[in-house]
C-alpha cells in the first residue's frame, strides 16, 4: 500500500516578497558602493594575493624575535583581564540601577506606601539615567575608545584599559540588568515579606541564583576583550596589536605571521580553559 506523499508548499507571497526585497538591497549595495566581488577571481587578482600571502611564510620562529615578542602576548593578556575587569566594576554597579524591577514597580514594592507622580518619577530616575549612560558607552566602539584615551593619556596599555573599561562596562551593564531582570524574584519576595529591606533582599534573594549566569557572561567578555586588545593595539593602545601594526608597516611580514600566530593562540587558550569541565563545574 502507498502512501501518497503530500505536495511541498509554495512558498508564500510574503516570503517571495522579502526575499526580492533582500536580494534588491544587496544588489543595490553592491552598485552604491561600486564593489565587483567577481574581481577577486581574476587571475591578476588571485596572483596578487598569493604573492602576498607567500611573503608571510614561514614565520620567523628564531629564539631572538619569539622572545622579544613574549612581552607584548603577556601584555595583551593583562590588557584585556585589567580592562575587562574595570568592566565589571562599572557594569555591575549601573545594572543594580538599570534593572527595572528594582526600581520601576513591581512585586518588590508590594506593601511600600503609594508615592504621589514625583515621588514615583524620582525613584525611576537612576533607571533612566543609568540606562541613557550604558546606551552611551557601549554605542561607542572600542577602537574609537581607544582612540580618544590614547589623546588623553597617551600611548600604550593604560588607553586600552580604560577603552576596553568603558565600552564593555557599557555592554555588561546592559546584559547584567536584562538577567536581574529575568531573574526569579520569589525568594526576594519572601524576604520582603519576612521584613527584609528591598536592597537586602535583591542582595539575597535575587543576586546568589543568578550569579554563575554574570559570571559566565564576564569570562565570556574576557575572551572577547583577548581580540578587541590585539585590535586597539593598532591605534597605539599597546599589546600584540600595536607590535603587529609595526611590522606591517615595515613590511616584516614573516614577524606579523608569527604575531598574528601568538594572537590566535592565546585566544584558543582563553576559549579551551573557559570551556573545559574544570572552568563550567
């Protein structure tokens, strides 16, 4: 006996509208901005690239240059811990006040006396401005960051620092408050009723559940800020970057191999000890 299979769906017209739309602003993207992908296949093109390509092997692996360039790795791994670090001492604080069920209403107010409309404006106003400051810094990129504290404080790692500080403290702050706000609030709930201040109920009863999922979240800028390091080193904010945009402008390119080979060992290290049994038990 057989069963008659059932004719696939057309798709819809919604969807064959969306995709025309889709490949007309590609298309027109292309033409605006005047690029020929198709360029990159043609054998001028493609005997370029290796050209290039072949300059950068081997890597120069003599004692004398891997030595010289260990102090820059160390550096960059300092540079991302110390800059995601001052993150977490800038986010954290502006995601207590960010979080919307600690200061918009909610179940945590149960039981508090009713505020006339200025009092209620008045508690909701570091919402608001915490909010307005982590959108602030973290539309910001990094890299122009960097490049505003490498004028104020001049070259080398401390611009990175504060780059790094500033950007992802705003990124973290954000992420930090969207979990409070997702969090169980049935133990803080049950210490407001027991006669628990609001602070000290959000400090035991909202905090412990959720702090593997902030911590997690920090480790995970970590490895993030390993990249974003070696990118601001490129505008003089120290670390393997500013080494590699060296070299590249003195054309040692078999140095920029080995440079960008150290980056992505690091970053490889950084995601196995983040990822391994030990880091997530």
């Amino acid at each position: 006996m057989s069963i008659a299979v059932p004719p696939h769906p057309g798709a819809s017209r919604e969807r064959r509208v969306l995709i025309g739309v889709t490949v007309l602003v590609l298309l027109g993207s292309l033409l605006f901005t005047q690029s020929n992908p198709a360029l990159l296949l043609s054998p001028g093109a493609l005997r370029s690239m290796g050209k290039f390509g072949a300059a950068f092997f081997p890597p120069d692996l003599s004692r004398e240059f891997l030595a010289a360039s260990l102090w820059p790795a160390v550096e960059t791994v300092q540079l991302a811990t110390a800059g995601v670090a001052l993150a977490v001492l800038m986010g954290f604080p502006m995601a207590l006040l960010a979080a919307g069920n600690f200061h918009l209403g909610g179940v945590l107010f149960e039981g508090d006396p009713e505020l006339p409309p200025a009092g209620r404006a008045l508690r909701a106003s570091p919402y608001w401005l915490s909010r307005l400051a982590l959108n602030f810094m973290r539309s910001i990129p990094e890299l122009v960051w960097a490049l505003i504290f490498v004028r104020a404080v001049g070259l080398g790692a401390l611009a990175g620092i504060l780059a790094l500080g500033v950007a992802y403290g705003g990124i973290l702050g954000k992420v930090f408050a969207e979990i409070m706000e997702g969090a169980d609030l049935r133990p803080a709930v049950a210490l407001r009723a027991a006669g628990a201040s609001r602070p000290k109920a959000i400090l035991y009863g909202v905090l412990p559940p959720i702090f593997r999922q902030l911590l997690a979240y920090a480790l995970y800028r970590w490895e993030c800020g390993m990249r974003a390091a070696a990118i601001m080193g490129f505008v003089g904010a120290g670390g393997l970057g500013q080494h590699i945009e060296i070299a590249m402008r003195m054309f040692e390119h078999r140095q920029t191999a080995t440079l960008i080979l150290e980056l992505a060992l690091l970053v490889g290290l950084t995601d196995s000890s983040l990822s391994s049994p030990s880091s997530s038990g």
